[in-house]
C-alpha cells in the first residue's frame, strides 16, 4: 500500500508518510464499525464444565471500550431470550480491578498498563477473532462464565495487611520523616489493585507480586515497620494456605500488570520474610 497524501492542521502542511495510512484506516473503522467474531468461555458454575461458545457482532465503535462492546454483546443476547455473558466490572476507570478478563491469551488484552475497562476497540482491526475467558488459577474457582472468585486476595490481607497502632488523632503531616526515596516506593507499591493479573499471568499461579506489594507498602515506612515480622509471616503463610504458587522468576507478572508494579517487591518480601523466620 503506497502512503496516501493527508494535510496536517496541526503543522500546516501535507504529509506524505506511514502515519497516514494508519489516519486512513481509523477513518474507515469510524465510518463503517468493526465486525468481530468472539470466543467466550461460557460456564455455569465452578463444578461444572465449560466451553468456549462463538458470537458474532458488527458496527462497534473503535472508540467504545472492550466492556461497552460487551455490553452490546449482551443486548442483542438478551433481545434473542439468550442468557447474557457475566463478566466483572465496577468503576470502569481503572482503579477497582474488578474487570478481569484474559483476551486473546493476555491478562487484561494486547496493551500494557491498562485495565481491561481502559482497553479500547481501536485496538482490534475489523475481522478479528477474539478469544475471552476469566483467569485460570486453582486459587480462583468460576463463579460463572468470566466472573471468578478472587475472595482469596482479601484473606490474605485479612492474616496482616494492615497496621493496628492506635494512632489517636489525626496527625500532622510531617509529623514523622519519611525520606523521599521511601515514600515514592511505598506510593508505587501501594498502587496495586488487587485484580489477579500476575497470578493470571504466572505459569505458576503465583500471587507473589500480590503480596510483596502490599508487604511493601508498609515495611518501607515507618508505620509499618512494628508488625513487619508478623505481618510478611502471616501473609505469606495465608498465600501458601490458599493454593498460590511458588515464584520462579519469569517476570510475566510484571510484563502484565496494569499498574506497573515491580518485581523488586518480590525481593524485598523475600528479605522481610528471611528476617521474620531466622532474626
């Protein structure tokens, strides 16, 4: 395809390059919408079997979120007298990780640093096949098709990730130093979500990336440093409990988590968990 001549508003002038043709085809997408074959995974409960099931829609938006165009999925099912696909979502901005799907074989689909919700249908070119099914991990049974039960991830924050100093009143907010360095990691660990990506991810089903951030984000101030020992003892004891995996290193829950947290936490979880057992 030869690169078609488009005038730029921005600069000016008309452009003759690569990016134009990528203008061109979005135009197209907008005019006439994607038609795209799903691949479901459709189940009824978790002691029963499941099976992928193929669905058909046309003239979606590429503007439209991945969850709206399930959304339309859902009415036309529901105008069929079919039963609508379940899928998890609340906030639908990012922040709650509750829409926790695995598209096209990635936690969350083909972009990084987002949230399923965040993914949007630009991302797919008319024609596509695309394959959805819910995390798969033994510590996530099905509730039904793409919903699962990530009720783990809050017993394992029930068994210590918390602080329970009595604090008082509310303190001024420089009351205790904390240095710069510290507190940039502490906020980054503490941006986690708890949506399951890295366990989805994970060859293992590890929930280490899980745990180390909320491990993280209290050893490394102040606060937290009083319960340190109990808290990363308890937690990882709870993760282990709970049919989690062992971490080996692959770097795929990193790869894949739609807040970005570092594997870095994993090493330092290891070492608050060595002093907690041998110090």
């Amino acid at each position: 395809m030869k690169p078609c001549r488009w005038f730029d508003p921005d600069r000016g002038h008309i452009r003759n390059d690569q990016s134009s043709i990528i203008h061109k085809q979005i135009i197209t997408m907008e005019k006439k919408g994607l038609n795209l074959t799903l691949k479901i995974w459709r189940q009824e409960n978790a002691q029963t079997k499941g099976e992928f099931k193929t669905y058909r829609i046309g003239n979606i938006s590429p503007d439209c979120s991945f969850l709206e165009m399930l959304d339309q999925l859902n009415e036309q099912l529901v105008d069929k007298i079919e039963k609508p696909v379940c899928f998890d979502h609340d906030c639908r901005e990012g922040i709650c990780g509750m829409c926790s799907l695995f598209i096209n074989g990635r936690p969350h689909g083909n972009d990084t640093g987002i949230t399923t919700c965040q993914l949007h249908m630009r991302r797919f070119k008319d024609g596509d096949t695309i394959w959805i099914e819910p995390w798969r991990s033994a510590a996530f049974p099905v509730i039904k098709d793409l919903v699962v039960d990530r009720s783990a991830f809050d017993r394992i924050i029930r068994a210590g990730g918390y602080v329970s100093v009595n604090t008082g009143g509310v303190p001024d907010g420089n009351a205790i130093p904390v240095k710069k360095k510290n507190a940039d990691l502490a906020m980054d660990a503490a941006a986690c979500i708890g949506c399951g990506a890295c366990v989805a991810a994970c060859k293992n089903a590890s929930a280490m990336l899980f745990v180390s951030a909320k491990v993280s984000q209290f050893a490394l101030l102040p606060q937290g440093k009083l319960e340190a020992k109990e808290r990363v003892s308890k937690m990882v004891a709870r993760m282990d409990e709970l049919g989690f995996g062992n971490c080996t290193n692959t770097g795929a829950c990193e790869a894949e988590c739609p807040k970005e947290i570092k594997i870095t936490n994993i090493a330092r979880m290891n070492r608050q968990y060595y002093i907690s057992q041998f110090a």
